[in-house]
C-alpha cells in the first residue's frame, strides 16, 4: 500500500506531459491520416460516419495549403487529394468513394476557396463522382465563372447517373449563348443518352451553324433509327454544309452499327445515303463531295455484297478517278469475292488506271474465276497494265498462267518479258512444274533456253540431272543455258559429271557458262581438297582452253591441294598456263598465297602485267587476313614496299600499312610522311593505323597521332589526328 501513492502521482506526471505537447501530436496525426486516406499507410476499418469524417478532416487540412502562395507547396496538396480521390474509387471501395464524394461536394457547396482551388475539387468530382455529386454540378454551370460552369458540364458529362443527363438536358433547355449550348450538346452526344434526342434534334434548326452542326455529330454519337430519320430529313433540305455534315454522321452511325454486328441495319442506312449521294452527283455544283458516294458504297458491299457488287459496276466507270480507286478500295474489304469477280467481269471495259487497280485486287484475293480477263489484258498496249496483269497472273497461279507467262517470257522483250520471267520463277500451282519441264524437253530452242532456266532457277526436284544431260546437246544456246541453270542448284550438282562434261565441252559459250556453274559447285564444296582433285585430275587430258578455264575456278575453292596446283602453274614454261596460273592466284582465298604473290611481284623478271596483279592480290589478302598473326602480315607488306617498282603500288602498301596496328608499321609510315611523294597517303594511313591502335594501346596510338600532326601534312590529316588525340577513331566516337 505504501506504493501506491507513488504509482497515481506516475501516472498524474505522464498525463501532463502528453497535454504538453498538442499541436505535435494533431500534425502528426493529421499526416498518417492523409496517408491512410490515400492508401500509402495502414488504415483502421472505419464504417460510413467515420470515413465521411476522416474525409472531412483531411480535406479541412489540405484547404489552405492548396491555396498556398508557394506554387510548389500547393500542387504538392493538390495532388495528395487526388490520390485520395484515386485511393477511394479503386474498385471494391464503393463506400469510400461515396463518402469522399459527398464531403467533396458538400466543401464545394459550403466552403470558400480560391477558383484554382475550386477547379481542382470539380475536376476529382469528375473522376470519381456518381450520383451524389449531381445536384452540386448542376448548381455549378449556373456560377459566374465560366470556366467553372464548364468543369461542371465536362464532369457531369462523364458521371454515370442518369440524374447527370437530365441536369444537361435542363441546362440546355435555357442556354441562350452558342458556345455554351455547342458545349451542352456535346455532353449529351458522348453521353448517348436516347433521352437527349429530341432536343438535339431540335437543334438541328438552330440559327446558328456551328450549334446544328455539333447537333449532327452528338446524335450520330447516340445512334438509333428515330436519329437516322431526322439526319436523312436534313439531307432532304436544300443542300449545304449541313448536308454534309448530316451526311458524314450517318456514315458515322452506319460504321458503329455494323461494329455491333448490326449489318442489316448499316446496310440500310449506307444503301438510301449511296441513293442520294448518286442523284446528288447529277446537280452541277452540289456540296456533297464524291468521296461521300464512295464511303457509302465501301459500306454497303462490306454489309451488303450482293447490291454492292452491281453498284461497284457502275463507280468503277465514273468520270472521277478517285470514285474508282474508292471502287476497288471497297471490294477489297468485301466478305465475298462477289465485287471483285465483278470488277474482273468489266477489265476490257476500264480505263488503264483502273485496270492496274482492278488487277492488284484480283493478285491479291487470288481471284481464278478472273483468269480469261487477266489473261487478255497481259499483251496490254499498255506496259503498266502489262505488268499489273503479270503481277495478278503470278499470285493467281493457274496452269493456263503458267503457258501465258512462258509466251511472254519467250516472245516479249523489256520490263514486260523480266517480269514475266521473275513470276514463273516463284509462281505456285499444282501443274507449273510439270508445265516447264515439258517446255525445257523439247519444242523451239528459244522456248528451250527459258524453260531451262527456269529448272534451275525454280530448283525444281532432279533438275541438277536433268540439267547435266541438257549440257549435253548439240545446240549451243541450249548447251549454255544448262550450264547457266546449273550454277542455281550448285549443291545438288555432281562435281566429277560437271567436270568430265566441262572437258568434252568445245563451244566457247557453254565452256563460259560451264565454267561459272563449276565455281559456284566448288565454293559450296565442305571436302576442299577431295574436290581439287576431282578437277585437277582432268585438267591433265583437256584441251587447253579447257584446262585454263579448270585452273581459274580453283579460286572459288581454296585449300592446300588446288594452291599447289596453281603455283605449279605460276612457274610452268608454258606462257598461257603461267598467265593464268597467275590470275588465279591474284583472286586467292587463303593467306597462304600471300608470300608467293609477293615474290612473284618482287621478281625483277615479272613482267609489269603480272606484277600489278601480283602486288593487289598480295595487299588485298595481307588486309583481309585478321586472323593471321600480326607480325607475318607485316613483315609481307613492308617487303613488298622495299620492293615495288612504282609509286602506285607503293601507294598500295602504305594503304595496307594502315590496317596494321604494328610499331613497325607506325615507323615506317612516320619515315614515308617526310617523302614529299608518299606523305599525304602516309599520313592518312598513319592515322588510320593510330585510330585502330586505340583498342590495344592508347598511349602510343596518341604519340603517333601527335607526331604525324606535328609534321602539318593536310587539314584533313590534322583533323583525322587531333580525334585521335581526343580518344577517338575512325568512328568519331570515344574508345
């Protein structure tokens, strides 16, 4: 008991030291609320009173801090009441949302605030507001600010309460000033509210255009027959911009009808607008543009294809180019085919504009039933329709396609006969192969050598065979176009058949064209080395023409084997084997001739010829050998610099030089920049080979950029150098 004293006079203390501190606690409290409110901090469940107090409370607090004069400070509050309003109107909140609601109105209603102030309150009305908030709207459109009274009209426009659209509705009924009823009328076009129609439709006759004619838009908004019928009695009257206007929100209407899958009713509204908009076309200067006419038949053969397809016939026909390009636009989008085997019905008839239209139309929806129109149309005297009807024929795909493109492709000349060519190569159809295999067999050697290509080209099944045995024939042109043929399906092609064929081969032509297949056969041969032999092999017994043309296509093939074959070449007695045993070795893969060029070009006794081939080949291959080690490629290129007979081809080594981030490159390009006849290429190239030297080595990729800048060669080698200076290379960019 002694203790207990002691114990109330703690509790005495504590109290007052919690009424000593009030204002902390109220500001603390007030936040968390606020907090809570807006969903950022845990909230206690509270029941309707309580939440409409909590409200209250929170919006008392944020009043006079978002009229605050810091601009800063008050969006910071302003925005805190939004997401209060956001919080509230989350979904499975609605009893929040109301509350908020209801306080938001009643502080609009009671409480003084600043306009900014009272905006913003009206504007969180309009996202979160229903019902309960109405009857304060309506009061608003009534206030001496007008921008308040519209806030007030675009929120209520957007609540969901049918409450909101008689408020409009009486609003409008009384609303004398243009603006303000254009304003109204537009709240209950996008409200599509069937309550607003008739007095939207009244307004339709009203003094001022501007108001009728955003009379027009709202009710093609609300849609329905009863607004069908007053629009259609507006184009009725005399025409005018209403007319138009009137006209455009039926299409309107039409369009929202069939996304609703209200075809029947669309096509009833396109059909009587087509009707008038045609009689409209008749009267000279009448406000109904032409593209009315067409967005009207678009409509009516997307909902209706019957009567579209017999209307299409006659706009493919009109004197406006634009109605017939419409024409054809329309029956692209058609559910049936019906418009356009009508339009295919009438090709012979139509201008060459619409023709190529028509034709696309036809390509694209791979029309067969059209294939006689097509086909009477591809010896056009035009060449654009020409090729229209090619192009439709191709994508058609028909065997009676096929013997029309091969006629072309045989007979015709120019951009006519290469499109013909280049739709039989990739035209599709049961038959289309067979056709030209039949074709290649036998018949004219002019339809022969198309036909033949066409194997190839089409890689159609055993054409690599089929091909070998062509080469064959006597007939030159036929013998050429197989070889030719024969380079498309080089990864199905027999090596030994091609070259033993190559070898018997004596026309000049076909070995050309032999030649050409042989190396696209060996640059996709995977055994290297198996096939140089199968080539060298018979190099032995052919004729010489024959042998050279074997020995140059090694170049396609590369390896060990064929490089021993054709430096054995390079050092024959026999002057046209050595030539082209050259040549060939200039066009080398591997770097592996890279030293035997260069002491081919080094040869005092090579002739000048042979030296330049020699010396490009050597350079392209020491430039082009990134995986070569370093030091070899250099050593090359700075050889042959000590050894080149002129100026151009010590030009080319410096060139070379550039792509080698070497030091011993980088000295010698510094000694060749004193050369008054070497400097500017050597300059460049030192710079160049500074820029790749940034990768690897910054420091000495700096000092040599500042050493060629020192010796002030050109203004574009200073500038190439000061970015190398900076840290950047050929690119401009940082390394």
């Amino acid at each position: 008991m002694r203790n207990r004293p002691f114990r109330i006079a703690r509790l005495v203390t504590a109290a007052i030291a919690l009424l000593a501190v009030p204002t902390v606690t109220r500001a603390q409290t007030t936040d968390d609320l606020i907090r809570q409110l807006c969903g950022k901090a845990e909230a206690p469940a509270r029941n309707a009173q309580q939440l409409a107090e909590a409200y209250q409370k929170a919006i008392d607090a944020l009043l006079p801090l978002m009229s605050a004069d810091d601009v800063g400070s008050r969006y910071q509050h302003q925005i805190a009441l939004q997401d209060m309003g956001s919080y509230a109107a989350r979904p499975g909140a609605e009893m929040e949302r109301e509350s908020l609601a209801k306080v938001m109105a009643k502080t609009l209603e009671k409480a003084a605030m600043p306009d900014t102030v009272r905006h913003w309150f009206v504007l969180q009305l309009e996202r979160i507001g229903k019902g309960e908030a109405v009857p304060v709207l309506t009061k608003l459109m009534s206030a001496d600010d007008k921008h308040l009274r519209d806030y007030a009209r675009r929120a209520l426009e957007k609540n969901p309460d049918p409450s909101a659209t008689d408020a409009l509705l009486k609003e409008l009924s009384r609303a004398k000033e243009s603006t303000w009823r254009i304003g109204l009328i537009n709240a209950l076009g996008t409200r599509r509210d069937e309550a607003a129609v008739k007095p939207i439709v009244q307004a339709l006759n009203d003094q001022d255009p501007k108001v009728s004619t955003t009379a027009v838009t709202a009710l093609s908004q609300i849609s329905g027959r009863e607004i069908a019928r007053a629009l259609f009695a507006v184009l009725d009257k005399p025409a005018g911009p209403l007319s138009v206007k009137a006209a455009q929100g039926l299409i309107d209407m039409a369009q929202d009808m069939a996304a609703h899958n209200d075809t029947a009713g669309a096509a009833k509204i396109y059909g009587s607008l087509y009707d008038r908009a045609t009689k409209s076309a008749l009267i000279p200067g009448s406000p109904l543009p032409s593209s009315l006419r067409a967005a009207a038949v678009t409509g009516l053969i997307v909902c209706n294809p019957d009567r579209g397809a017999r209307e299409i016939v006659i706009l493919i026909q009109d004197d406006n180019p634009k109605i017939r390009a419409a024409a054809v636009q329309a029956a692209s989008r058609a559910a049936s085919k019906a418009p356009t085997q009508a339009l295919g019905r009438m090709l012979p008839k139509l201008q060459p504009d619409s023709q190529v239209q028509v034709l696309g139309l036809i390509g694209d929806q791979h029309d067969a039933s059209s294939i006689n129109s097509v086909k009477d149309l591809l010896n056009s005297q035009d060449e654009a329709v020409s090729l229209a009807a090619i192009d439709a024929m191709t994508r058609i795909g028909t065997d009676v396609g096929t013997q029309a493109l091969l006629q072309i492709a045989v007979n015709r000349a120019g951009a006519v006969q290469k499109a013909a060519q280049g739709g039989l190569v990739v035209m599709a159809g049961p038959q289309v192969d067979q056709i030209i295999k039949t074709q290649a067999a036998a018949g004219d050697v002019k339809a022969r050598v198309v036909a033949i290509g066409l194997l190839g080209q089409r890689r159609i099944s055993g054409a690599a065979k089929t091909l070998l045995g062509y080469a064959t024939e006597a007939n030159e042109d036929i013998s050429a176009a197989s070889f030719q043929a024969l380079g498309d399906v080089a990864d199905s092609v027999d090596l030994a058949a091609l070259v033993d064929l190559l070898a018997k081969t004596r026309s000049s032509s076909a070995r050309e064209k032999g030649t050409a297949a042989l190396k696209a056969v060996l640059s996709k041969a995977k055994d290297k080395d198996a096939a140089a032999h199968v080539v060298i092999d018979r190099m032995t017994n052919s004729i010489a023409e024959t042998k050279l043309t074997m020995l140059t296509s090694l170049s396609r093939l590369g390896g060990s084997t064929a490089l021993k074959a054709v430096i054995d070449a390079t050092q024959s007695k026999d002057e046209a084997l050595r030539d082209a045993g050259i040549r060939t070795l200039s066009e080398w893969p591997d770097f592996e001739a890279a030293e035997r060029l260069v002491g081919i070009a080094s040869n005092p006794e090579t002739s000048l010829t042979h030296y330049v081939l020699a010396t490009r080949g050597a350079m392209r291959l020491i430039t082009s050998s990134q995986a070569v080690p370093l030091d070899g490629r250099v050593a090359l290129c700075l050889y042959a610099l000590d050894h080149a007979r002129r100026d151009e081809e010590k030009r080319q080594a410096i060139a070379a030089m550039g792509s080698l981030p070497s030091t011993k490159a980088a000295d010698r390009l510094l000694e060749l920049a004193t050369d008054d006849k070497l400097k500017a290429e050597a300059g460049l190239a030192a710079v160049e080979l500074a820029g790749a030297l940034l990768m690897t080595d910054r420091q000495a990729a700096r000092d040599l950029a500042q050493k060629i800048r020192s010796l002030n060669i050109s203004a574009e080698v200073n500038r190439r150098a000061d970015a190398v200076t900076a840290g950047r290379g050929r690119t401009g960019r940082k390394r």
